[in-house]
C-alpha cells in the first residue's frame, strides 16, 4: 500500500492530522491498521443480576423514569433514574448532559454500556454509551482515544480511510499457499472486519487472521536477527577457567546453573559471538553463573561490562562481584550517574588502558564516550535486552563482543522460543537447596485490619514491609487514589512509622531515593505500584501484600513476591481480593500452593491463554498490536511453523510474495526503541 498521507483522507484537517499523530498515526495504512481495544457488544448483553462490580459490561434495561435533575453545585447536574431489568435495577447516574438524559424515555428498553460500579451495596453505572435496542451496529468499535478526539469521529475517519484502502488492492501480505493451508481469511476481509463486525463470528476469523499475520511477522523478524551475519567476535575465548572459580564459592553450584555456565563457555569459545538469554526465577542464582564467564573472560584477558538498570542494581552487583573477584586479584570498578567528574575521568582511563578488567554500571558506560581495551563481554541483567542499537553502538568502537541477558521473569518455553527467538535460550529451572518458602494467603477485603496489624508486629521487629496498588493505567486519577492510601495509612494507621510512596510517574532519581531509604529502614513500609524495581534486595522486607490481586496475571504476582524471602527471616505474601470469579480464585489459589515460576507461568498460559505475554509488560521485544488479544496457543504454533517453512524457501525474504512480509518486518522492529534491523 502506498503510504498516503492523512490530509487526503475525508474528515482528516491540520487540526485532526495532528491528533492523529499523537496516536502513532501517521497515514492511510496506520490509520486502518488502528484496531479497535474493544467493541461495544450489544449482542450479548448481561443480565443484571449477573452483573460484576469495578468490570466494563454491556446491558439491556427499561429506564424506570424520566431522568430527575439535580443540581450538585453550579455548572454541575447530575440526572438520576433506575434501569430495571425484571425485578433487578442498577442506578444510572449522567453528569452535565441534558441532551443525553433528556432523550431518555420512561419505559422505553436500551443497551446501555460502562463500568459498573457499587455504591452502598447498589449497582451503579455513570455516564455509560446508551443506544437504542434498533440499533443497526451491533457491534461498534472502541479505539484508544486521545482528547479531543471522540470514539464517533474517528470511526467515521477510519470507514472513510477504508473506502481508499479498498481501492489499493494488494496482493496479500500472507503468501497464499500460507493463508489456505492454515484457513486464513483474505487481508481485505480481516482488515473490515476488525473495524466493522458484522457478527462475532466476522470478528473471530478477522482477529485469528491479525494476529497470525502479526505473530508470524514477529517470529519473521526475530529469526532474520538470528541468522543475520553476526561476524566474528574480536575476542575467542580459548582456556575455560570456570573450575577454579567455581572451587572457590561457598557452596556448591545446582546441576542447572553447571549447564548455563557450561552453555555460556561453550559459546564464547567459538568465532560467532555469543548471545544467549539465561532466564531463571529470583534467586535461583544468576549471578554467579555471570560471574563464572566474566572470570574465565578476566583470565584469558579480556575485559567485561555488567549492566544493570538502574544505579541501585549496580551496586549491588558491583559489591557481590568485588566479594566474589577481590581474592583473585580481578579489578572490579563501578560506573555510575553518582560518580563524580573526577573519578569518572579517572576510571575512564583506566578502563581504556586494560587496567581494570570489569565494569559494572548502568548503560551509560557503553553509550557516551567510554573507550576500552579489549572489551570482549557484555551482561545486561534484569529486563533490559541488550537492543541492537547498543550492539551497533559497540560495532562504531571496532568491537563485537559476546553478549548475554539474564532475565528473572519465567516464561513458558513455547513463549519465550518467540519473544526472545534471536537468542539462544538458557533455562535455570531449579533454585539452590534450602530456600525458605514464603508463606502465601489469598484472603477478602474484611482482613485488612488484621493485615496491618500483622504489618506492624513485623515493623517492631526492625523489618519492612510492601504494600501493591494495581494501577489501571498510570493516569492521574489512579495515581491520587494511591497517593490517598498511602496517606491514610500514614495518618490513620501506621502513624508512628514511616511510609514511602513509590510510582510510575516519578522521575528515576525520586525513585531510587525513596528505594535506598527503603533498603536503609528509613521507610518502613512502601506503598507501591507495580514498579517496584526488579532484583533490588532487601533482606528485611518480610510482608508483601498486593491489594486488588485479581487484577494481576500470575507471573506478574510472583514476580512481586520474589520481592520478599530475599533474606533469612521468615516472608509472607497476602493476596488482597474480592473477586466472585472462580477463575479468579482458582488462580490465587495457585499462588498459595506453588512457588515454582515457570510452573505458575505455564498455569498462567493455560488459564489466560499466551495474549499476556505478548503484552506490554515484556520489555525489549517490539510493541505488538493485536497479539494481546489472543486466546489459544494454536495460532502462535501456527505462526512458528509457517515462518520456518518460509524462512525455508526465502532465507532472506527476497522473493516476490515475500517481500511486503519484508517490508512489515523492518517496520516492527523499528518502532520498537531499542531494535533495529539491518
Ligand atoms: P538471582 O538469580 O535472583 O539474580 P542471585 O544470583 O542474586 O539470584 O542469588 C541469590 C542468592 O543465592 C545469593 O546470595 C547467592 O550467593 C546465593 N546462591 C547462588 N547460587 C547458590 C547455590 N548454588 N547454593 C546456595 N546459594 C546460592
Ligand atoms: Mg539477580
């Protein structure tokens, strides 16, 4: 498709071509490539009494009575009646639209559509979308929206870019001997559909189409990653020292960190440089299987850097890593944004003449102006995949060194072979004996008093203690109603201790402040969203409590737990919910019973299905559109198997049927921050 511009597309002035651009839209095939985040489904509404509370549902109702107006202060009215369903009835509530509440008919039946909520034991819905039972669209498109522009303008601006779009008439992105065999729907089709269902059975067949197209584009491109020419590594480590190293620690290594290290060695032994991910829950042991390699590097000469997210997370490792080489006689230094001109100049100098053997710091010492002697080894831990911008920016200093990530998020194997699938893969599925379980409890809201008082107990006790806030989004409102908890905790309940508040929107600085006075014990308890820094330790955080539990995925909870245990006193977590969903409670239930990562992150496949994890939370990988939405594991095995029997015939998607295939590949991976392909 040729790549029109959005001023010609009806509806589209300067001043929407703008708000489109806040979007990511930029022309024609953005814009139908926009897909809806959901679809206001009125053919299948809710009865009433099935209705869920803090959930986004559609239902059918006859409005008790004309609307009665109220005037809450001035310039603010609120109209009030009851829908009623048969004997059950929610409270509607409109703010500040006389137009809407007036058009309202006693008796009359609608579809009204929003999120339900509970006030004094009542059902409730406030502003919801109201539309007539006669209604031709049955089912309507919801698009992620950005103000000033409504849901109803952009539908329209999108059936008109479709219009163009249909008149383009491309062959189809998916080669057709792909699309038979796995019964894919044409392009065209999909792309209508998605925007427009006519049924829900259009919508299925449209969205199994996307995300196969998307999925295989995805795995298209992390496999060109793999196979591209790497090169040859500057550095082949010849002599495997990892024995004495090994010899030295204080305790004996698990059969699966041996076979990482083992992996590690091998790799870089050899010409192409090493690139593995060596995924392993907390604190099954990554550290030393790290540091295994750097030393057996440090023996044959060559220089390693560590990279570590942020500034807290590199002093911990530079200190284990000083611990760990100081009796070998292996320089260890630590770079950060808390060095001071000086001795950063100081240090420089030293890593460019050889002096010092290994860097640990944040990925600031790879991209400013840091040169080195012979830099043959690159870690990045927790998270951050070393991206192929930072290769490149090692390439522009005449290196290539080997690299491996190590990432705590467990992930099952059939997931991970796609997020990760131009790296080798390294699982340690096994944690060092003797590690203390940390007591887990799924318990209502009618627990909390007893929560806190369980939480102070601890706090005399010189320990710390977490509490989680789910965040929708990171918007403002969420945000006050965290930093509200937080100060009602601190006024009414904890008042003799002090609570820290730790979110998103904090700048990193304020974020590692409000950590180290955590790590310190100059906060006792923190409330939290969920960005509590991965990895850092604190061995007296003994209680982690998650409010709103319900609201999480599984691995995202375990996640949040492996923040606690990390030291020898004995750790709980307690899961906060009030869920009706059995679904629910079986998966919190889970967590109380299981505390093996990959175990509960194959249980999270199968109860959520694999959309999770092409979600957002997975740094590193390009932002996927539709993936998130899908349901079963039959269409990512699909997608695997079609892109090896391309990559088969094409190794370089240079054919003609392949090459707009191509084309979406470059695409997805240069969106993304941190990967480009080339
Ligand atoms: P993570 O994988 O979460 O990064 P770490 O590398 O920080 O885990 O290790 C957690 C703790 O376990 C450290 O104190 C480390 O010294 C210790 N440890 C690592 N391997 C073993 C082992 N095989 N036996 C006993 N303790 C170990
Ligand atoms: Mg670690």
């Amino acid at each position: 498709m040729r790549d029109i511009p959005l001023k010609y597309i009806k509806g589209v002035g300067e001043k929407r071509e703008l708000l489109l651009k806040k979007l990511g839209i930029n022309n024609l095939s953005d814009l139908v490539h926009y897909f809806p985040r959901a679809y206001l489904d009125f053919t299948d509404p809710t009865p009433i009494n099935k209705l869920i509370p803090e959930t986004t549902a559609c239902f059918r109702a006859a409005v008790g009575y004309t609307p009665v107006k109220n005037e809450i202060r001035r310039g603010m009215t609120i109209y009030k009646t009851l829908l009623i369903d048969g004997e059950y009835s929610v409270h509607l509530n409109i703010f500040n639209s006389a137009y809407l509440a007036e058009s309202l008919a006693e008796g009359e039946e609608y579809f009204f559509y929003g999120k339900i909520t509970l006030n004094k034991g009542m059902l409730e819905i406030t502003n919801p979308i109201i539309e007539k039972t006669d209604t031709e669209y049955i089912m309507q498109p919801i698009y992620p929206l950005t103000a000033g522009l409504s849901s109803k303008i952009l539908s329209k601006i999108i059936a008109n870019a479709l219009q163009y779009y249909e008149r383009e008439n491309d062959a189809d992105i998916i080669p057709d001997d792909i699309r038979r065999k796995y019964s894919l729907c044409h392009e065209q089709f999909a792309v209508k559909a998605i925007h427009n269902p006519l049924c829900s059975y259009d919508l299925e067949i449209a969205k199994r189409r996307l995300i196969f197209e998307e999925l295989l584009t995805l795995q298209l491109g992390m496999k060109l990653l793999k196979s591209r020419n790497r090169g040859r590594t500057s550095f082949i480590i010849e002599n495997d020292f990892s024995k004495e190293f090994i010899t030295s620690l204080p305790f004996e290594l698990t059969g699966a960190q041996q076979r990482a290290i083992d992996s590690c060695i091998n790799d870089i032994k050899k010409e192409t440089p090493m690139n593995r991910l060596v995924q392993g829950d907390v604190g099954s042991g990554k550290t030393v299987v790290a540091a295994a390699v750097i030393y057996t590097a440090a023996k044959n000469n060559i220089q390693s850097a560590f990279m570590a997210p942020t500034d807290i997370l590199a002093r911990q490792h530079f200190e284990t890593l000083t611990r760990l080489f100081e009796p070998f006689g292996i320089s260890v230094e630590l770079l950060t944004g808390s060095v001071t001109a000086k001795k950063k100049k100081e240090i420089k100098e030293r890593l460019r003449s050889g002096e010092t053997q290994v860097i640990v710091g944040t990925h600031a010492i790879i991209t400013d102006d840091t040169e080195f002697d012979r830099l043959g080894l690159v870690i990045t831990d927790e998270q951050h995949r070393f991206g192929v911008k930072q290769r490149s920016a090692l390439n522009g200093k005449g290196i290539n060194p080997h690299t491996l990530v190590m990432s705590a998020t467990p992930i099952p194997r059939t997931i991970s072979l796609i997020l990760y699938g131009d790296l080798d893969l390294t699982v340690i599925d096994e944690l060092p004996k003797g590690r203390q379980k940390i007591s887990t409890y799924a318990v209502d809201t009618s627990y909390r008093e007893r929560i806190y008082a369980f939480i102070k107990k601890h706090l005399d006790m010189g320990l710390r203690a977490y509490i989680v806030c789910p965040l929708v989004e990171e918007n403002d409102g969420d945000l006050t109603a965290a930093k509200q908890y937080a100060e009602k905790l601190q006024k009414k309940h904890f008042k003799d201790y002090k609570i820290g508040l730790l979110h998103g929107k904090m700048k990193p600085k304020e974020k590692e402040k409000i950590m180290s006075d955590f790590a310190q014990g100059e906060i006792n308890l923190l409330v939290s969203t969920t960005v509590i820094e991965v990895g850092v330790d604190v061995p007296e955080s003994v209680i982690m409590v998650v409010e709103n539990a319900e609201r999480f995925g599984l691995s995202q909870l375990h996640q949040l737990r492996g923040r606690v245990g990390r030291g020898t006193h004995k750790s709980y977590c307690i899961l906060i919910s009030d869920t009706e969903s059995e679904n629910t409670k079986a998966r919190l239930d889970i967590m109380c019973k299981t505390s093996d990562g990959f175990k509960i992150a194959d249980k999270d496949l199968e109860l959520r299905g694999p959309g999770d994890f092409f979600g957002s939370r997975q740094s590193g990988i390009p932002t996927l559109k539709i993936a998130e939405l899908t349901e079963n594991m039959d269409t990512v095995r699909e997608s695997k198997e079609a892109s090896e029997a391309i990559l088969k015939a094409d190794p370089k998607l240079r054919n003609e049927e392949n090459l707009r295939l191509r084309k979406a590949v470059a695409q997805l991976f240069t969106k993304d921050k941190g990967s480009t392909l080339n």
